[in-house]
C-alpha cells in the first residue's frame, strides 16, 4: 500500500495549521483587540463570592446572585445578535483543594463554557474576579495562590490560539504589594507556562478600574511579548451607574424615588440611580467623547489596547430610549476607534432594576432597540465621530442659566462679534443689563443694555442683538451673563463670529445622527 499520499495530506495539514498559529500569533495587541468588537458578560455567573457548602458547588456558584446555567444555545444566541466577545469572570473560592489545585470537576466546567464560545470563533475573556479565600490570607500566601490558580489555568489552555484571552483579574485586593508588582507576576507565570500562552494576549488592571486614576498614572509591568491590554470599567456618568454610600445624612446623598437602593455586609445603605436625562445637554456626548479620545491619547497612540471589560448604566422600565442612545454612541465610538472595545455588562433577570438588557432564559432583549442597535454596529453601521470636525469661523454656545462662555484661546484667533438670540419677555432698557466680560491681561467687564438699535427681530418671535468686538483685544475668554432683569429675557444662543477658521465638534447633529439611527 502506497502511504506516500497520505503522508504528504498529514504534512501539508500540519504545515497549514502551524502556518495558522503562527499568523495568529503574530497580530498585534492593537490587531486583536480591533477585531473584537462588541463584547457581552455572562453577568453574575461564575462570580458569586459567597458559597456556603461543599455540595453543588457549580448550582450555587450560579444561583446564588439570581442567573441561569449558560448553554451552548445561549452562547449561540448571543453570536446571533453581533457579539464577538464573551467575557465572564470567576470567583474560586472553596473550589480548590487546600493543595491550592482546582478540583477537577470545576477546571472541566470552565473548560466547557470556554469551549462553546472558543468553537463558535469568538473571543473569550476569562478572568478572576473578587475570592474571599485572598482576603482571609497573609498578601505573601494570597499571590502564591493567584498565581498557582493562573499556572493550572495556563497550562489547560495552553494549546488555543488567540482567541481565548486572559484577564489578570478584576476587584482583587491586595493591601502591601502594589498591583503592578502582582501584574508582572500573572504576565511572568503566563508567558512561561508555554504553548500558545507566550503569544497571547493578556489584559492587566492599572490600579483601578476607574478612569481618574488612568489618566494620572504611567507604570506598567513588562511583557517581553508586548500583547497586554488595559482593562477599565465605563459606568460614567457615575450618578447613573455607580454606588454612592448613604449615611444617614440627608446632605450626603438623597434617595429619590427611582433610586436602587440595598445594604452592603457591613449594613450600609447603597444607592444607585437609574438614568433618565442622558443626552439632554450636548456635554453629554462631549464628556463620553472625551473620555474615548483620553484613552487614544494615552494609550492606543503608545501601542497599548483599551478593553472596556465592563460598560452599562442601570436600567428601569421608564429610560429605555435613553439606554439605547447611550449604549449606541458608547459602542460606535469604540468600534470606531482601533485598539479598544467595549463589553456590555448584563445582569440576570431577578436583579431587577440594575444594568439588564437579555434575558437568557426567555432569549429576550428587555428594549428592542439596544438589540437593533448591537446588530446595526457588528455589521459597521455606526456613528463616526471624526465625520462631525466642521472647519468654520462661527461657534454656536449655548448657555447655562443665562451665562456662557467661550475659550478664544484655543481657538488660536481673533473673535469679531457676538450675536444673542433671546426671547424677550418685558421691554428693552434699562430694565435689563447685560454684563460682558473678557480676559486678556486684565479681567474686563462691560455692562451692555438690550436696546432696540441693538436688536433685530426674527420670524420666531426671538430677537437677536449685536455686540461688536472688533476693536477689542480679546484673545483669551470671553463670557457673559444677564445682571439685570432675568425675569424679563431669556438668552436661547450665543453666536460668536471669528476672523479666522478652526475647528469645532458638532454635537448637536452627532445626536441628531445617532437619534435617526435608532429610529431605524
């Protein structure tokens, strides 16, 4: 018999598959995590923190905090409706032997939630998450077991290729040791257990999940592969997605009627507040935008990927349009920009009131609309913020209570006029003052009266007064307010003419766009 055929079938096969490998491993951080588009947690699944028993223990790891058994049909169902990543996290606890190696049954459970994702050519984040078994021991025993856990974990996986990525770990605390040194001991353990694990891509926390502290802080461990991302959590604004601490003191927090409110271990009262006016003011969308352009800045720029391990605000029956145009620039953004992505985070449906989208036990989005719009993204129909730089010598401000401002500075041109457009509600005079004011050198302060060789009326019923700059040397910041008479004038706009051009985001059509998109 002639095996020759054969022979050369089984090589070529190997040369492919190594070929394969070989090309996987050498995308970039930035490639990789480009290419994971929106991601989803299996929320409250494997990391409930508090098991009481040694007897089923998988049933009470799941139930405890309110969720379902996942299923390869749920994993299905998931693909189905754009999602390129899941992530989920995993509280071990009592699941090991006091050897500190996972028992058996546990390392297959994981195995067999990482299998259905991995086989359906998703990318699967898995990573560890609180463990009380580190907060009863010595810092020195505790990061002999993180990192005896990441050792078992690496060499059971250390055979798939990209597409599965692991996650430092996630509300782990260690009190001496600071987090980097426990992050170069996880990036170390990983990167030495062989296989695959030398290329992978790994995600490392910067000493808080919270955005303040990544803008203010540069040190991160080595990786002699260079593939670590930063992982971050998006729940801004914080009023609507974060805990505030109730202490009895009405001046501290108030607790208003749709305020979720529940006790923490030590009896504290924690509130959260649903969203309910996002979008409402233009500075909303400025402020995501900002955050996003923070992260290219300081890291996407310097090769370092941003992966939003968890992103949401808390729902209830009453804002779901408001969600949806969040939840649609936040993801548009980060699949606008290469090197970062977002993983929606997704609770079990008893946790009523908190972030909830999906139901997995009835396969139903909780508002059609989030569901539309995660579809509508996956197949590249999203907002793109670099198309609303308008180059133009004109800026539109709208004020705060009768006052705004405008920074010429960064303007980097001379400002020429202003024109209010204002609603008028008694008569022009001396019953209403307006005072101008203008930094260049010195602060200066012009009290301007709304006369009527000042105005012109529109066809709406508005009027528009002129303020002619040009012979001032304004160069800093200009700004205004009504001194006199607010009862009487209400100002809608400010106009401010420039002599020369420079560039502005439009928010106001960026959230016109992104209100058509969900109209669709």
């Amino acid at each position: 018999m002639d095996y020759l055929p054969y022979i050369l079938i089984i090589v070529l096969f190997c040369l492919l598959t190594l070929n394969y490998l070989s090309f996987l491993s050498k995308k970039t951080a930035i490639q990789l995590v480009s290419e994971m588009g929106i991601g989803y947690n299996l929320g409250n699944t494997y990391n409930c923190c508090i098991i009481s028993g040694e007897d089923s223990l998988r049933n009470e790891q799941i139930n405890n905090w309110g969720t379902i058994l996942p299923s390869n049909k749920v994993i299905n169902q998931i693909k189905k409706y754009g999602f390129k990543t899941i992530r989920f996290q995993v509280v071990y606890n009592n699941l090991i032997y006091e050897s500190e190696i996972f028992k058996s049954n546990w390392i297959k459970e994981l195995k067999r939630i990482i299998d259905w994702i991995y086989n359906l050519n998703m990318y699967c984040i898995l990573s560890i998450y609180h463990n009380k078994d580190f907060w009863d021991s010595e810092e020195i025993t505790a990061i002999s077991k993180y990192i005896s856990f990441w050792k078992e974990i690496a060499n059971e996986f250390k055979n798939y290729d990209d597409y599965l990525i692991f996650e430092s770990n996630h509300k782990l605390y260690f009190t001496n040791l600071t987090l980097l040194n426990v992050s170069q001991s996880f990036i170390d353990a990983i990167r030495n257990s062989g296989g695959l694990n030398t290329k992978r891509l790994l995600i490392i926390p910067k000493f808080s999940t919270e955005l303040e502290l990544y803008r203010i802080s540069d040190q991160l461990p080595n990786d002699p592969s260079n593939k670590t991302a930063i992982s971050l959590r998006y729940y801004f604004p914080s009023s609507y997605g974060g805990e505030h601490i109730y202490e009895n003191d009405s001046d501290y927090y108030i607790i208003k009627e749709d305020d979720i409110v529940w006790y923490d271990y030590s009896g504290r009262i924690l509130v959260t507040t649903p969203l309910n006016d996002w979008g409402s003011e233009s500075s909303d969308y400025f402020f995501m935008y900002d955050d996003f352009r923070s992260y290219k800045n300081k890291f996407m720029d310097n090769g370092i990927p941003v992966i939003i391990g968890e992103a949401g605000i808390l729902s209830n029956k009453s804002n779901a349009y408001l969600l949806s145009e969040f939840l649609y620039f936040l993801f548009s953004i980060s699949y606008e920009y290469d090197g970062i992505m977002a993983c929606l985070w997704d609770n079990p449906e008893s946790n009523e009131g908190d972030k909830i989208y999906y139901n997995r036990e009835t396969n139903k989005w909780t508002n059609e609309k989030i569901k539309k719009s995660i579809q509508r993204i996956s197949r590249g129909n999203f907002i793109k913020t670099l198309d609303y730089y308008i180059n133009t010598n004109i800026e539109i401000i709208i004020p705060d209570h009768n006052h705004w401002n405008s920074d010429i500075e960064v303007k980097q041109t001379k400002i020429l006029s202003l024109y209010i457009n204002a609603r008028l509600y008694g008569k022009l005079g001396e019953d209403v003052e307006f005072g101008f004011s203008y930094y260049n050198s010195d602060y200066v302060l012009i009290y301007f009266e709304f006369k009527k060789q000042h105005s012109k009326k529109q066809y709406d019923g508005t009027t528009i007064f002129k303020i002619d700059l040009d012979n001032m040397d304004v160069n800093f910041i200009v700004q205004g307010e009504i001194y006199k008479g607010n009862d009487l004038i209400i100002i809608n706009n400010v106009t401010a003419v420039f002599k020369g051009y420079f560039n502005i985001f439009d928010y106001n059509n960026l959230q016109k766009d992104v209100l058509n998109e969900l109209s669709k």
